[in-house]
C-alpha cells in the first residue's frame, strides 16, 4: 500500500452561476463503496468502515490519470482509499492499494 498525497488538480475560483464545476461532475461520476471489498481476484478483502471509502481500478486509474495528471498504465492499482468526507480534488491524502 503505498500513500500518496493529491494535488489540487481542480483548483479554481469560485463560480456563482448554477452549472456543475468540472471537479464535482468528475466526482459524480465515479462509484465509490463501502463495506465488505474485494481486491483483485481474491487478493484479499477489505472491511470499509464508515470513515472511508473505496474506489475500484479503474474509477482509481481515472483518479490518477484525469484528476491528478499522472500518466496511464497503472495496471497494479487494486484500488484506493479516501476519507469518507474527502474526495479526488483538492489538498487530501488518500491510500493507492497495490
């Protein structure tokens, strides 16, 4: 497991009119789980309690590639940790399970 800390890839000024900003339509988009996980082909399993949240390979592939502009190809990533109030954008720290 390796931690890695996330720049803030979206930043911006605040905008007043209704349309989504492009960090948060990004976010909707991607399926984030809790409870009972499993890695891999059966790696192992991970108990997400609560307080965490867990995104597969490949919405963590489109986390590390769109979001933060890391280049593609991380075949190993099983996935990642993020707090359950923190999300891709914006100064966090999060868990690349690989």
């Amino acid at each position: 497991m390796a931690l890695c800390a996330a720049a803030n890839a979206f930043a911006g000024s605040p905008s007043v009119d209704a349309a989504p900003k492009p960090a948060a339509a990004f976010e909707a988009t991607l399926r984030w789980k809790t409870g009972d996980v499993s890695l891999g082909e059966g790696v192992a399993r991970l108990a997400v309690t609560p307080q965490w949240r867990y995104l597969g390979p490949e919405d963590a592939e489109r986390v590390l590639v769109d979001a933060w502009h890391n280049p593609p190809g991380h075949e190993e990533t099983l996935g990642m940790l993020f707090p359950s109030d923190v999300g891709p954008r914006g100064d966090c720290m999060t868990n690349d399970i690989s």
